[in-house]
C-alpha cells in the first residue's frame, strides 16, 4: 500500500474536516471504552495478569531464536510447513509458490494486519488471484479499495449508509428494492455472498495472535466464525504470522488471552479461538490437507535488544488507539499506513524508518492513556519521546520548530537569565493585550492562535506569584 | 544463508547470545515441560455445583441457550423440541461420536439424521462437546471423525451436548486433560474454544448475531 505517513499533517487537517468520518469517530469514544472497563470491573485478577502476561512475553522475547526453533520442530512432526522469511518481498514469493502449486484462483482471507504489512491483497491481484477478504470489517473495506482504520475494527470509520450505497454497488445481481436499512440486513447479505466463496477457495489464509512452541500450533482469536471456515474448508491453509507471536506453552497463551479480550472488545473471551495444529489427521473428514506457516521478520529482530523491545510484546488488541485522544479526532487512515494509534506511532518508525514515519509520535498529548490501559504494559509515551529525540538528533523536525526548541533550551539550561527573560516578557504581554484576556492572534505563534486563542498573562511570572505567596504565608504561620 | 539461519542469526546478535548455550536451551525445554502456574481467576476455581452454575450463567450471558437434562436418553427429545420451537425441519448433521450414536434417535420418528461432516447446507448440526470451562462459559470441541469441525460453524443452529460431568473451572485445567488425550506436546487438527453464537460488530460497533458462524448457539448439559 501507498506511505503516506510523512503527509500526516495534510491528512489530519483532512480527516477533522470529514462529516461522516467524525460522526464514525463517536463509535470509537463511546463504544469500547466503557465497554473494556466493565469487562475489567469484573475480573479482580486483572491487574496480576496483565503482570503474568508481561513476564511471559519478556521472558520469549529474550529466548526468541530458541522458542522459534522449537515451534519449528513441533510443525515439522505435526506434518506442516515452516516458510522463514526475512522480507515482506520473501513473504509474498513464498506465498505466491504455494499457491502457484496448487493452480489457485481464489483466496479466501480470515483478518489479518500482517497481510496488510506486506500488501499481499495488491500483490495477489496483480499476479491473477482473486484475494477475498471474508471478516464483514475486511470485506466492506476491500469493496471501498481501503485499508483498515484500526486494527481490530476495520471499518470503523464508516457509518452503515456508506456501507449500504457500496452493497447496492457490487452485489448487482441482488433485487435493486432490497431493504438494506439496517445492519442486520447488511451483515445477511455479506453471509450469503461470501458463503460460496468459502467453498470456492483453493487456499484460505489466516493470521495468528498466538504461536505456540509446546505444540506447532497457531491460535487465532475471532468473533465471526470466517477465520474458522477459511481454514477448514480449503484444501491449503496458510497462517502469516511474525517472529514475536511465539509463545512457551498453552498455557502461556491461557494467562494473555484472558486480557486479550477483555482490553480489545470488553469480552470475557472472544466467541472462537481456534488452536489449529498441522494438516487434517488420517481419517479426519475435514480439514486442510496442507498446513504452511510464513514465519516473518519484516524488521522485528532489529528491534530486539534496543529501547523498542518492549514493542513486541503488544497483542494487537487496540484498546491504545480506543482511548488515544489523537486517534479519536482523526482517525487511522490519518496515520497513513498499516498500523495507527499509539501502537502504531511506536512501530511505524521502526519498520518502514524515521524518515517516513517520524511525524506520528509527535501525533501524541503524552496523556498516558495509552500505557495505563495497555494490558501488556507497554510504555507507549516513552518510546514516542525516543522515537523524537532519534527525529531531532537526524535533523528531520522542521528548521523552526528545532531553531526555536534550541531557542528555549539556551533559556532553560540557565534560570536566572529564564527568570529574566520571562519578568520582562509577561508585563510586555499584558501590554499588548489591551485589556483583553485572551490573543487571538500573536507573531511567531500564528499556528497556535489559528484554531484557539492564547490566554493573555496577568502581568506577574509564575515564580513572582510563588515568592509572593510564600511570604504571605510565612506572615500569617504563628 | 537460508532464511531460516540469516532470521535466527539476527535474532541472536540483536539478543547478544550464542547459538549453542546449552543452560539456555535446557531452561526454555524444563519451562515447556512444567510451565509455571499462572494466575487463576478465583471464578476459575469454584467447587462441583457452583462451577456448573458459572458456567450456565456465563454461556448464557454471552447469548448461547442452555438447557439441563437428567440422562443422556433425554438428549434427542430435547434436539427434537429444540428444531420445533425453533421451526425448523426435523433434521440434523452428526458426526461419528459413539455418546452421540448411543442415544435413543430411534424414538424421535420424524428426525432425518445426515452423517458426517456439514456440506453447507444443515440447518442444524449437533456435535458432543470435550468439555467446558466455567470461568467464561466457553465450550471446548476438539476435531476429527467423531465430531467434524465443520458442524461448529456451518450449521444455522449448533447443538452441543455437554457432560456437567466434564466442565472444568478454568482454561489450565481443560489444557490439562488435552494433553492426557493427546499426548503432551500433541494436538487434534484442531482444538475449538467456542462461546456463544457467531457475532460481529463491524458495522457502527453494533453487535449482531449471526456473522459467519451459526446463528444460534444451544447447549444441552447431561447432569447425570
């Protein structure tokens, strides 16, 4: 897909502008928050599994090379495949030969962000397959030639009329009169549709929240069921998954799942999660015949063993983007490419460089909403703040900004000439404000006072105020 | 270097590690072989009644039907009441499960019953469950002839017998008695967490039931 993560600046001035964009937006800062709150409400132990859940992919991610081995060895005598690809470019070949190998003409896809990393639906269509997205958020975008706006809610950034006029578009050979008001039509009609290709597929691709070393197995996490029949029903199922997914045992994977959900949806559990181990078994009536893994680095191991290591213990659940006050005024197509929110901000960088993706972690108040719901206690802010001392210290923030963060640097390594600056500048301000409280305009801060007003000062420094008031104080204590 | 070496040899420099450290290696085999004990949910760990009681009002709460019968002779009576209340043909897709096939179908006249695995085309699939865990109301269904995978999802209405007998506390525990089936370390094709019916929220974040999956999830708990 197109980068357009350096243009995230034009594209957030776009997306505030979008009427049907915001309106979507609301479903984001009602929905899911209160929802996850609830679902933690119930649960005492929370807080003590977000901690196991930590320590878990902690303790793999330090043993990574040796937790991949042994998956590898439990797919191999499972009777499955391991594709190790370094690139998203040796992702696709590898993918691409197995479907090559058994003629494919459709491909039937379960959800999944790291096809999207490695724009496999463009690459299919561009090589003659006909790539089918079957989760409802996938489909409706892939009709739209989009890409997902949030990672575990693709669609979220439409509303159902949208979503009716692109149905009443491509599923022309349904009755033009058809009541398509409301979303359970909507989601009827894209069952029927997708049903047949279900059993039209040559291969069926899912992703995975969870390798599991103990077993060969891959574990994905879903709500509709499509995963599941894009699975079982073709003759190939092939799961993309990246290195990090790796972990020790089921039970390791019982322990996160239990904040999975929870932080993503506000479920107790999702409705499947589906432990698929290998091909069908001798004598099993369904089933794959071929079971592939593309196992993908993509820039992953480069980030072992740096300040963004903790990065990868995240699960993809979304609930850092659901309460991101950045992610709710604009959106995730504004952050221009597969990943948005917070967690995106973090990772962008890391995988397609700073150069490209250095304006998202500015995209951040430092709230800390981020973090303090993460359920892998992921510092958030901190990496976005590496991330922008890595942009400054190459030069990439524009001249002014740097020019006038040198600026006040010069200032505020020296208090006094600080306090200085600032007794002779407050008065001046007030001054100039005529009377007024706030400015509405100001030199040098024109970007500033375009979408709100300065309050004008009161005349005194903050430090004057304090000393002032200290000495009250000290006046009125017996 | 293959892919596979030129990965793991990244992995190992960004980590500062060798590839060959034997205390390494027998620490992360002793961690697979025991994993530590995690946290349980107290939810996780009622006794006998109060845990089957969980997991009815669980399942329940997250929109599958449940419903108890004292023996497993009750169970195609209650199959059979479940399609007329539902008014559905009587009619269901079996797999080969001998509690299954050992129940009294015969006195259910009317009832057509299709073997093996779904085509598409059931209106209601009945499958017998492994087991079942209370601290979620999740099902637990693993694959193979007895009781094909493709019943749990194809099917419009999915009927699942469970033994109260077989419902366990907490996710560990199921894990537990897969791995006694199995083998440790081994895996049926594939092992079904299942709870309630299929469902999506992808349009406004308004959740309807029905998606992919089946419609309706019901479950018949055999108390005896």
């Amino acid at each position: 897909m197109q980068i357009t993560s350096p243009e995230f600046k034009a594209n957030s001035r776009a997306a505030l502008a979008d009427p049907q964009l915001q309106k979507a937006l609301g479903n984001v800062r009602s929905g899911f928050i209160e929802k996850r709150l609830k679902a933690v409400a119930d649960l005492p132990e929370f807080e003590r599994l977000r901690d196991s859940a930590k320590a878990i992919k902690d303790h793999v991610l330090s043993n990574l090379d040796l937790y991949l081995e042994a998956y590898e060895g439990r797919v191999l005598e499972a009777g499955g495949k391991v594709h190790w690809c370094g690139t998203a470019e040796d992702a696709r070949q590898a993918i691409l030969a197995i479907c090559r190998g058994v003629n494919a003409k459709v491909v039937t896809k379960g959800k999944s962000m790291i096809t999207e990393e490695i724009a496999l639906n463009e690459f299919f269509e561009k090589n003659g397959i006909t790539p089918v997205e079957t989760d409802l958020g996938e489909y409706i975008i892939q009709l739209r030639g989009e890409h997902p706006s949030h990672i575990i809610a693709p669609a979220v950034h439409l509303n159902k009329d949208q979503v009716e006029e692109d149905f009443r578009r491509v599923h022309d050979h349904l009755a033009p009169g058809r009541d398509l008001t409301e979303p359970e039509a909507l989601l009827n009609e894209a069952r029927r549709v997708l049903r047949s290709r279900y059993f039209e597929a040559d291969v069926g691709i899912t992703g995975a929240n969870f390798l599991v070393a103990e077993t060969g197995s891959s574990i994905i996490v879903t709500n509709e069921g499509n995963g599941d029949l894009t699975q079982i029903l073709p003759k190939i199922h092939i799961v993309v998954a990246s290195i990090e997914k790796v972990v020790p045992t089921l039970d390791d994977a019982a322990q996160i799942l239990r904040v999975l959900a929870r932080s993503a949806t506000g479920q107790d559990m999702s409705v499947y999660t589906t432990v698929s181990t290998g091909p069908r078994r001798p004598g099993d009536p369904d089933g794959p015949e071929e079971y592939h893994v593309i196992l993908l680095d993509n820039g992953r191991s480069a980030m072992l063993g740096t300040e963004f290591q903790d990065m990868l213990r995240c699960i993809r659940c979304g609930a850092c983007m659901n309460h991101c006050p950045v992610y709710h005024a604009v959106g995730g197509h504004a952050y221009g490419w597969v990943y948005p929110g917070p967690m995106g901000a973090v990772l962008t960088p890391s995988l397609i460089g700073v150069d490209k993706g250095g304006h998202l972690p500015n995209a951040s108040t430092f709230c800390g909403r981020c973090e303090s719901v993460c359920p892998m206690k992921i510092p958030l802010p901190k990496m976005m703040r590496h991330w922008r001392e890595r942009e400054f210290e190459r030069g990439l923030n524009p001249a002014v900004g740097r020019y006038g963060l040198k600026a006040w640097a010069f200032f505020a390594k020296r208090p006094r000439l600080y306090r200085f600056a600032a007794a002779m500048g407050i008065p001046a301000l007030k001054v100039f404000s005529f009377g007024k409280e706030r400015f509405s305009w100001l030199p040098l801060a024109g970007g500033w006072t375009k979408y709100r007003e300065l309050p004008a000062p009161e005349g005194r420094t903050f430090m004057q105020q304090l000393r002032e008031r200290d000495a009250v104080m000290k006046q009125a204590a017996p | 270097m293959s892919g596979r070496e030129a990965i793991l040899a990244k992995v190992r420099a960004s980590l500062s590690e060798g590839g060959n450290d034997p205390a390494r290696r027998a620490a992360i085999e002793a961690r697979m072989a025991k994993p530590p004990k995690g946290v349980i949910p107290a939810r996780g760990k009622l006794p006998d009644d109060a845990r089957v009681d969980l997991f009815e009002t669980l399942a329940s709460k997250f929109a599958a039907t449940v419903e108890r019968v004292r023996s497993h002779a009750d169970v195609p009576k209650a199959v059979a009441a479940y399609l007329r209340a539902k008014n559905l043909p009587a009619a269901i897709r079996i797999g080969a499960d001998k509690r299954l096939a050992a129940m009294p179908w015969d006195r259910q006249k009317a009832m057509e019953i299709r073997n093996g695995p779904s085509d598409g085309d059931d209106e209601a699939g009945v499958s017998h469950a492994f087991g079942g865990i209370a601290e979620t109301g999740t099902l637990v269904m693993t694959s193979g002839k007895d009781n094909p995978s493709t019943i749990n999802f194809l099917p419009e209405h999915h009927i699942v017998v469970l033994e109260a007998a077989d419902i366990d506390g907490d996710m560990e525990s199921v894990l537990a008695k897969v791995r006694k089936k199995f083998g440790k370390g081994r895996m049926p094709r594939t092992l079904n967490f299942i709870t309630g019916p299929s469902r999506s929220g992808d349009i406004e974040q308004k959740i309807i039931l029905g998606a992919h999956g089946p419609r309706a999830l019901h479950i018949i708990m055999v108390d005896g």
